[in-house]
C-alpha cells in the first residue's frame, strides 16, 4: 500500500480511523528546525471532528505526541514521528455491515485488491488518516514561511452547485477563513453554505463542492520537467485526499473556452506589477518579469513562474447518508443497508486544511529540490538571496 509521499521532504502516514491511533514520519526534515508546537496543534484543531453541527460528531481531541526525530523542541534530522491517539472510536457500530458494502465507500474496491480488510470504519479510506498530512504539513508550512515568505490559503469556494465567487479575489489569510463553520471567506455566501449543509444532514443525505487554494510568494523555478512538472505533482497530491474527484490549475476548464489571445499571459517589467506577488524581496535579488494576468495560475511548462499558484478542488457528497440503499454482500447477494452512524454531511469545511497541508507538503519538497539542483538559484530569487 502507497502510503509514502516526496521525494527530499517524505512522510509516510499510518494507523486506521478506529485503531490506537493515527500519525506519520517525516524523513528529510532540516535539523535545527525549531517546532511550532502551537502551530501543529492548531492545523490539527482546523481539522478536527466535532467542531460544530456542519461537521461528524464524533469527539476527538487530536493532541499530538512526537515519538522521535526531536530533542528540547528542536528537529534532529533524523525521522520525526507523530502520533495521534484515537480516543472516540465506536468500531462496533459498524459490526453489522462487516459483510456489506457500503455504497461509494472502499469497503469493496480494498477487499477487490486484499482479499481482506477491517470493517470497522473506513480504515486507512478514512478521512482520519489525513490527521498525519495536516501535522506534516503545519511544519512544512513553517519552512516555506520561513525560507521564501511562502502562504498557502484555501477556502470552501462552493457547496452543492452554489459558488462564492471568490477565485479571482482570493481571501487575505486563514483567519478571514476561519471565520465562519463554512470556511468560506464571503460572510452572506458562508451563511447560505451553512443553510444547506444543515439542510442536507437533517434530511440524511450529503453535499459535495469545491475547495480553492492559493499560494503566494512562490518563487520561480518550482517543479521539474517532463514528468515533475509542478501541477502534476501538486495534483497527485490533491487527488489523495479522501472524496476528492478533481483538479485545476489556474484558469482550468474554463480557460477551453478562451482563444490563445485571450488566456495568453502577458510578461511586464517587476515594476509595474499591477498586483504584489514579490513581498518581502531584498533590493539586491535579481528583477524578474510579471504577468499581467494569471490564468496560468502560477505554473508555466511545469514550472513556477513567481505568480500566485491558483488550484481548484472538487469534492464528492460525503458516501455515509442516513438513507436506505441498495448494496450486495461479499457474497454478491442483493441487500439493504442503512448506515447513518456519525459523519460529515459536507467534507469541504474540514477539507480546507487538509488542502493546504497537501499543497504545502509538495512545495516544500519542490523547494528543497531545487535547492539541491541548482545552488545559484537560491542567491537569484530567494528573500536576502545575491545574484550569483
């Protein structure tokens, strides 16, 4: 099973939604990094279940224990290893449907590729098994911030066919996020997102939407071609997340039905940037062009190109509902199931972290990459960098 992501940066997560625990191990992480403690736990809180009634119920306080890899709050080099324990796990409840399969669940496709699988919960198809992603991702946040200025923001865009409309103006920072259940930044739409969320769990059933992300002060020269380019791998990396069914970078799908005229993005001096991308740049870093428009999202021939990255996500309904279904049993006989039990009726507001983490996770693998490859790179285009 594929569990391991990155190539410098590598986390490898483990555990299941209703076993011991859940965690991961970071290998490639630099020594002497100085943890944010505080930092790491407040992704995990982002994440959560049981933060209000859009999401499951289920109550866990997701605190994280570092098993190795630290010593007196400092990065050893050396594998890091967090574990979060599972504390409100309730297995048994799923007991009853050992030998069903639970509709646009994993229940038959693990069983298809293992010949066996734990029936309690989802297991490694869990959602829970993204708690590893989001602590590995609050400390590869913490280097981007920290070596490039780097900020990732992601926002519940739309809800079950309602959008927000925020693509093109995206929020300020995760506090205007957080504001409101829904994590949308627009406090009217977040209110009409949290109607239908409510309005689909009280009827038993889901809602699925889409998740948008930027990031900005990314420097140029990110992702390697052919088969690394920058999207690619941020898209490997998005599409891994439980429920999520697509991805887009910059103008995406929309950008078919434009003429190369119109999507083209033009090149100007730094100067005259109609918007700031390069925040925080030492005078003594060498000038680099701008776009004037970005529906490249920030990604050229797979590789960044200084503009803020842009990526869409598009998520599927939650698979658990309150409602009667037809299935068969690992028998192949027709059946009823009914499964309810405690879910999120909309996976977006909880997803939003779990975005950034991903989109975070593979920047800094990036970043250290090309780091490696080219030194000079590093004294051209990185905050205090001298041109070779």
């Amino acid at each position: 099973m594929s569990s391991t992501l990155g190539t410098i940066f590598k986390i490898t997560t483990f555990g299941e939604s209703h076993g011991p625990g859940v965690g991961v191990v970071i290998e490639g992480c630099p020594p002497g990094l100085r943890l944010d403690a505080d930092g790491i736990q407040r992704e995990l809180d982002r994440r959560k279940p049981g933060q209000n009634l859009l999401t499951t119920q289920r109550k866990e306080a997701d605190e994280f224990e570092i098993l190795s890899g630290a010593y007196e709050g400092r990065t050893l080099g050396s594998p890091l290893t967090f574990l979060i324990r599972n504390k409100d796990m309730k297995g048994g409840d799923y007991k009853k449907w050992e030998h069903l399969y639970r509709p646009s669940h994993a229940d038959f496709t693990y069983d298809a590729k293992y010949g066996f699988r734990t029936p309690l919960g989802g297991g490694r198809a869990s959602a829970r098994e993204t708690i590893g992603r989001v602590a590995a991702g609050a400390i590869a946040a913490q280097i981007l911030k920290e070596e490039l200025g780097v900020e990732t923001v992601a926002w519940v865009e739309e809800v079950g066919g309602f959008s927000a409309g925020l693509y093109d103006s995206p929020p300020a920072s995760r506090q205007d996020v957080d504001r409101f259940p829904a994590r949308c930044p627009d406090e009217q739409a977040a209110g009409r997102m949290a109607e239908m969320i409510d309005e689909a769990r009280r009827s038993g059933d889901s809602l699925g939407g889409v998740v948008a992300a930027v990031s900005r002060n990314v420097p140029p020269g990110l992702g390697d071609p052919v088969f690394g380019k920058l999207e690619a791998d941020l898209a490997r990396a998005c599409l891994s997340i439980p429920a999520c069914k697509g991805f887009e970078s910059g103008s995406g799908f929309a950008g078919t039905r434009l003429r190369g005229s119109e999507h083209n993005d033009e090149f100007l001096p730094e100067e005259e940037s109609p918007n700031t991308v390069l925040e925080g740049r030492d005078h003594d870093s060498v000038p680099r062009p701008v776009t004037r428009t970005n529906n490249s999202g920030g990604i050229q021939g797979g590789i960044s190109n200084g503009m803020p990255l842009l990526m869409r996500l598009a998520f599927k309904p939650t698979a658990t509902i309150n409602r009667e279904q037809n299935t068969v049993d690992d028998l192949g006989r027709a059946a009823l199931i009914k499964t309810g039990g405690r879910h999120d009726p909309c996976v977006l507001p909880r997803a939003v972290p779990i975005v950034e983490a991903m989109i975070n996770l593979t920047l800094v693998d990036a970043f250290l990459r090309q780091r490696a490859l080219a030194p000079e790179w590093s004294r051209r285009f990185i905050k205090g960098g001298h041109p070779s």
